[in-house]
C-alpha cells in the first residue's frame, strides 16, 4: 500500500465520484498525500480539501490534468500546487472545457449518422458537474448496448483515427508546460506509457521546464515502471505516479493507494514549490 497517490479524477471531470466522496473512500485508507486532478478544471478542489478536514492525517496536493497532442497521439499534462486564484489560467481552462463541449456534441452526430444515435441530454447527465469528455459518450454507448466496455467504445469509435472521433483546438504539450509554470505549478508528464516516440519527446519536454513523469502508475508492468524510472533518472525529472482512479467500477481497476511514488517524491514536491514561492 503506497502513502501517496499523485493522479485521481472526480465527476468534475471523468470520474464517478464527488470530491467529498473520494475523499471519504480514501480517508479510509492508508494514505497520507494525494492530489486531486481532474481534467481542464480545478473546481473539485475546494470541496476536497473542506472534505478532508475531516481526515487530519490526509494532504491534498491541488491539481490539474491538461490534455495536449503531438503528431500521433495525446500527451498530458499534469500540474500540482496549482494557484486556483489564477484568472488567466482559469480563462485557459474555461476554453478548454467548452472546446470539450462542442467536441462531445459533434461525436453524438457522428454517431448517429453511423446508426447509434445518443440522446446528447443523457450524455449531459452522466458528465453531471463534469467537463464533458469522451468518456462520458463511451458510458453513454453502453448503456444504450451499442458497444460492451468503455475500451470497446474507445477501440472502435472514439479514438483518434476511428469513426467518431473528432479533433479538438490542440495545445503542445510544451505549451501546457509553459502554462503550469506561469501559474507556478509543477508540470509532469502523465503516463508516458501511452505517448508515442516518448523517449525522443522527453529532452524537448525537460527544456520546457518539465520536472517529473509517472514512473508508478496503475496499468504498469514491472518492466514498464522499470523503464520510465531509467528515462527519468536519465533527465534528472521526479518520480511521480498514482492510481489514475475515476472510480468506474472496472474489472480490475486499480483503487486509489494501491499503485503511487515513494514519501520522498511528494516532499521533493512539496520543496520545489516552496522554493518557487520564495521565488
């Protein structure tokens, strides 16, 4: 059992539980730190930390995750000790989400025109105080019997290349690690394992200002984390990491504690925000 879990969601964004109710499911358990990260929002954050007094032992690191993209596929990144205070950073995560918005309402008419239509009112309500996201139209098709899994709907309609699938206004990740910064967060890289070519990104990303990259993380092999601690080690980044748990209920999905760095990774974290504060 890890004591520090650094990537969970919340309905804020694709998961199924409130902050207050995640919060109370992980007070139950053994860990100690945890940042909050949903994506394109750090609206749940305030209700997690009010819900967390209740759990004196637990810390709550506030993050973000933003979704950018390279030739080839998705990147994100994540951001921790986010200055929620900030209304530039939160004007770009509004954007953000309304792009989310239009890009959902598109795939529903795409979906309908290949013979599964979808009432964009029951998407609306599965995503609930959500950013709405592919996800949210991956439940939606299961419910109406159309595909048996969210990584059927994803395999064969909502990723990119498939037949639903449709772009979004596109942010490098380098852009988004700028971003972070300017907000005087701390830009990692989530789960490299999905990012194309990530070794020959990585040096670009460093440049940029990246400090860490998920070297724990909840569909890892022992060969992956073993890899990713080796390219990390290699550019001198933090090893980060968590459950990436959004509480869907899956065969096998990991819960929060069970996959996460080292103590020592969240008090680097803790340093290295302290020393931008003093600046």
């Amino acid at each position: 059992m890890a004591d520090v879990d650094l990537h969970m969601h919340s309905t804020y964004s694709d998961g199924t539980l409130k902050p207050a109710e995640l919060i109370e499911k992980i007070g139950k358990t053994a860990l100690k730190i945890i940042a909050l990260t949903d994506h394109d929002t750090t609206q749940g954050i305030d209700e997690a930390l009010q819900a967390a007094k209740r759990y004196p032992k637990l810390t709550i690191i506030p993050g973000v995750e933003i979704s950018t993209e390279i030739e080839g596929g998705e990147v994100h990144i994540l951001a921790y000790y986010v200055n929620r205070d900030d209304a530039a950073f939160q004007k770009e995560l509004e954007q953000f989400r309304a792009t989310r918005y239009e890009r959902g309402q598109k795939m529903v008419e795409k979906l309908a025109e290949l013979r599964m239509p979808l009432s964009w009112k029951r998407v609306l309500e599965i995503a609930g105080d959500g950013s709405v996201g592919r996800p949210h139209v991956a439940r939606a098709l299961i419910e109406k019997g159309y595909v048996a899994s969210h990584q059927e709907a994803f395999d064969k309609y909502l990723a990119k290349g498939c037949p639903a699938y449709v772009e979004r206004d596109k942010m490098t990740p380098e852009q988004a690690i700028e971003l972070a910064l300017r907000n005087g967060a701390l830009p990692v890289l989530a789960h490299p394992v999905y990012v194309k070519g990530v070794e020959k990104i990585v040096p670009s990303l460093k440049a940029a200002g990246l400090i860490g990259m998920e070297v724990y993380y909840s569909t890892y092999s022992e060969a992956d984390t073993a890899r990713f601690k080796m390219l990390a080690d290699q550019h001198g980044l933090l090893p980060c990491g968590g459950s990436d748990y959004h509480g869907n209920g899956y065969a096998g999905e990991v819960e929060p504690g069970l996959v996460g760095p080292p103590m020592s990774t969240a008090e680097k974290l803790r340093a290295m925000k302290a020393a931008k504060a003093r600046g």
